[in-house]
C-alpha cells in the first residue's frame, strides 16, 4: 500500500459514517419494478447482471460526474 492509500485509510478509519460504496439490491428492484416474477426469474436475472462483464456503468457515471460538477460550481461560489 502506497503513501497515499495509507494516508486516506487513516484519514477515513475513524469516520463512522464514510461509506463510498453505492449499491443496488437487485431483488428489491425487481420486486418494486416487476412484481409478477418469480423468485426463480429474479435469481436468472441477479447471474445475468453479476456474470456480465459488458455491463454498461456509463449512465451510473454519468450521475456521479453531474454531482460532482455540482459539488465543484457550489466550491467556487463559495
């Protein structure tokens, strides 16, 4: 582990409530979304989504970049 990486570990070790990981529960989408499938079906689609290594992230980075572009205006205004 860099300098860095150990500088940020420090840094964040004693923040309870930092998290920068963003998930998805996927059975709860699909129940929520698509109510009449089965537990079967949503399992096909939970090793569909987990085994596809072309999944296409580009919309989910694209709502971080808009926050981040928000969070970088609102610091200049500042």
């Amino acid at each position: 582990m860099g300098r860095a990486s150990e500088r940020r570990a420090l840094f964040y070790e004693n923040d309870p409530d930092y998290d920068p990981f963003i998930g998805i529960d996927i059975n709860e989408y699909l129940i929520e979304n698509h109510p009449g499938m089965t537990l079967k079906q949503r399992r096909a689609v939970w090793r569909l989504c987990q085994a596809d290594d072309e999944l296409d992230w580009t919309p989910i980075h694209d709502e971080i970049d808009a926050w981040v572009r928000y969070v970088l205006d609102d610091a200049k205004e500042d």
